[in-house]
C-alpha cells in the first residue's frame, strides 16, 4: 500500500506580430513566452519538438498532471529564474512551477497548451554552512537529497517522510514531518527564502527581513513569488527508534482506539509520534522515537499490544536517513486525488472512520484503492515552530492542542473509474466533516500538502492570518502576477 500512497504544442514567433494593446488567448501569450524563452535559454528550453519533452510532461505523481504545456523553462540559477519570469510575464501568459511533481491538484503544478511550466529541478545546489547547522537547498532538491547530506554530518533535516518529495511544495505548504513536537513543522525550520518576486526582483526572508513574507511563506505557498532556495536548519536528532507493521483490518476495534491513547501518551513524552495507513485490505503502522532505545518505548504499548499480521522492520535502532530510504519504496502510475480533514483525536470517532473505509472501499476498477492517512499533532507543534522560525508565528494558525491530520486519497488507473472513485472520495469528505463537526471535533484548519483542489485552504487558517497573506500579496507583487497569471493553486485572490 505504500506504492499507492507514498511523486503539446510549441510556441510560435508569429505571436509577436500580435500588438501588445490587443489581448490575445492563452495559447499566444504562451506561444510569444516560449518562443522568446527558446531564444534567451536555448540550454533550458523544452517543447513538443525536442526528445525530452515527453519525459517532462510525465514527471508526475499522480497521472492527471500530466498534461501538455506550450514549453517547459528548466532554469539552474536565480537569475535565470528572474529573467525567465520577466519574459513570461510580459508576454502575458498563464505559468505554473513544479518543483518535485507531488502535488496531485490539476494545473497546481501543471499547465497545459495555454501556460509555461516552470521545471525548478535543475536548481539542486546543496552546501552545508561552516557550522553544520544550515543546509542551503536549492528549491530543486528533494527530501532525501537533504537528508543525505545532514546524514553525513550525524544530524538529520526537517523533512516529510518521503524521500522523493521536493522540499518547495512541502515546505510552502506546511510540511508534516517525523518529529514535529521536537522540531515544528517543515516550514518552521527554514531560517531564510530566497524569492523571485513578481516584478523579477530577489529578496530574502527570515525572521530579521521582509519579515512579513517570512511569515506568509510559511504555509502560504506560491502566492508570492518563486522561492529559489532555502536554508534549512539541520536538527540533532539524527539516532532514532522506529518499527512498521501491518495490521488485520477486522481489528479496527481495537487499534482505533489505542491509536487515540498513543496519541494522549505523545503529550506526555514528544519524542514519540506515529503514523498510520489504513485501507480495506491492510493497516500499517508507523512508530518512531527521537532516540535509540533498548526497549519499546512506552508511550506506544497501546498499539505493540496488539498482535500484527506482518512485522516488515523490526523495532530498530537506526538514522532518521535510513527511516526515509524505508519509507519510499517505488509508487506506481496512477491518477491521485486527496482531501484534508483535521479533527481533535476521539477513539469512538476514529472507530466510525475506519467502518466508513471498508463500506466506501472500491470493490471493482483498475487499481482502485481508497486510502486514510492519519498524522497525529501534539499540541507543543504551534509553540515549538514559532520559537525555531525567531518567535514569527507561521501561517497555518494551528490551534495549540492535540490534534489530527488526516487525508483521503484515491486513486486509479482507468479514467472509466474516475466518477466512481470522485464520488467515493466526496462521500468520505462529506462524512468525516459531518461526523467530525456533530461530534464536536471538527477543527477549521485544512493542511495544504493534502488538501484537494476545492478546499479553501488560505480561507481555513482563520480571518487574521488570511488578511495577512492578502496584503502580503499586494505588496510583494503589485501586479497579481501569481494570482493573475498562476494557473491554479490556493490562491489568495480566490480565498
């Protein structure tokens, strides 16, 4: 189940002939962009005539991305970058960005004929700073790239679990990560963007400058311009505990609930944290502890009591690197599609969820699955990220309580599988928000990382907060060229 869960036409000159007081459709706004891209970065251009383009258009988690973009800009530098923005905005055309190909959300990371796609992947520069203590990353990197190198220093990186998801989205997004009561979110441990603004000017946030869009970023995501790189802080955490068994489905009974205790024993001890995959056919679980230990943590005895069907990693002392290598097996071609649902833990309500996966679970189509993810959040999350980012409060607005991230996912393989498959997961999201909110549990909080194209993400962090990344937007890019221009995302503009 891992494999489910855990990555046409060129532009032509003859737009120029167009005056520029005429509007012209998308197609020859992105035909005048990509013909003038094809002439400035002859060494970073791609479009239907060239052999590569198709491996382009397919470097995609989920298989409804793939689509067709007029030209694909492949930059290596900040400079490049901004000079290629310059282009594309002046000839008026759609754009998007796509840093690792995660996000499953059609045009969020993917344009078709009508727009530009922005391929951040070349820009993978990767130092340490003198001290060990700041990873400069390239927007092109992945997870597993900057656990690679804090690795190989003996300390580990503020990550996602996946080793194959580029650090951009991730981090723009939020970002859930292994030990978030220790370390705060991904985005909180970013100590400065680099960003291309909408006019093609850089400027670099942190806590000390341009403070404003320092907290915007986090969580905000491409709202404001194109991040280029990001310095990391490395985390000492670097020896850890970690076991991943399977679970018999028909137990629900019994590991719904312990899972709802484990979650009360994490605010007691915030070293602990798990992570768990549940679906029809097979229920995985993932525990992890923040250093070596002789004997099975005790906050997760609720759930080692229960007897697995397979135990694939044994209770392990390893590195937070080799957990990451475990956790990113090979993922197959399918088309994705997620939803974002996040409550406060409640045993009876976890209990209810899992009976409406097995009655809402496919039972026909071409690798048709229906998965539920949970991320436990311990209530230090909100406090522990401000005071890692320089006492700057993130976007996301988390409550300070223990909570629970949870998203759908379904995914498939024929489009024929589409209606049903769309209808299953409007159904769980209608039910778990309905359940959730009569039961009293029902936060307003959505995570963007998982979050489904019709989730109002940016509205969900509260008035306050989308106020913030509202003026945000209108000072760092006063012609609305990510919201104009953009081909989709959670745009401010629409919140």
């Amino acid at each position: 189940m891992y494999k489910a869960v855990i990555a046409l036409l060129a532009g032509s000159s003859a737009a120029t002939a167009i005056p520029d007081f005429f509007p012209r459709s998308p197609s020859s706004s992105a035909a005048k962009a990509c013909s003038q891209l094809k002439a400035t970065f002859p060494s970073n251009y791609v479009d239907s005539s060239s052999s590569n383009y198709q491996a382009e258009v397919e470097l995609n988690w989920s298989t409804n991305c793939e689509l067709p973009a007029a030209c694909f800009f492949t930059p290596t530098s900040t400079d490049m970058v901004a000079k290629g923005l310059s282009i594309v905005t002046k000839a008026g055309s759609q754009f998007a960005i796509r840093n690792g190909g995660h996000n499953p959300n059609v045009k969020f990371a993917s344009v078709d004929g009508s727009g530009v796609l922005f391929d951040m992947g070349q820009m993978k520069s990767l130092t340490l700073s003198s001290d060990n203590s700041i990873i400069h990353a390239g927007t092109g990197n992945k997870g597993g790239d900057v656990q690679k190198i804090a690795d190989s220093v003996g300390k580990s990186g503020v990550t996602g679990l996946n080793t194959g998801v580029g650090i951009s989205g991730l981090t723009l997004g939020g970002g859930y990560t292994l030990f978030s009561q220790l370390n705060g979110l991904v985005t909180d441990n970013i100590a400065n963007f680099e960003v291309v603004l909408g006019d093609s000017s850089i400027v670099n946030a942190n806590a000390t400058s341009n403070t404003d869009l320092y907290r915007a970023l986090r969580g905000g995501g491409n709202n404001f311009g194109i991040v280029t790189r990001f310095d990391m802080r490395t985390s000492p955490v670097h020896n850890i505990w970690y076991t991943l068994f399977t679970l018999d489905p028909k137990d629900y009974a019994k590991f719904m609930p312990a899972l709802a205790q484990v979650q009360a024993n994490m605010e007691k001890d915030p070293k602990a944290n798990v992570y768990m995959l549940a679906a029809k056919n097979e229920v995985e679980v993932a525990l992890f502890y923040a250093e070596p230990a002789s004997a099975k943590p005790d906050a997760f005895a609720p759930l080692l009591n229960i007897t697995p069907l397979e135990t694939p990693v044994p209770p392990t002392n390893g590195t937070v690197y080799k957990l990451a290598q475990i956790m990113s097996p090979p993922e197959n071609s399918v088309v994705r599609q997620i939803d974002s649902v996040i409550t406060k833990p409640n045993a009876d309500y976890y209990v209810a969820l899992f009976k409406q996966i097995l009655e809402q679970a496919p039972t026909s189509g071409s690798e048709t699955d229906l998965v539920l993810a949970i991320k436990p959040m311990g209530s230090r999350v909100p406090s522990v990220g401000t005071a890692k980012a320089g006492g700057v409060p993130n976007s996301l607005n988390m409550p300070p309580i223990s909570q629970t991230w949870t998203s759908i996912l379904v995914q498939y393989k024929d489009n024929k599988d589409k209606d049903m498959m769309t209808q299953i997961q409007k159904n769980m999201d209608t039910w778990m928000t309905a359940n959730a909110r009569k039961a009293n549990l029902l936060l307003p909080n959505l995570f963007a990382n998982d979050a489904g194209a019709h989730q109002n993400v940016m509205a969900s962090y509260g008035s306050e907060s989308l106020d913030n990344l509202k003026a945000v937007s209108r000072k760092y890019d006063t012609a609305q060229v990510f919201q104009k221009l953009q081909a989709n995302g959670f745009l401010v503009s629409k919140a």
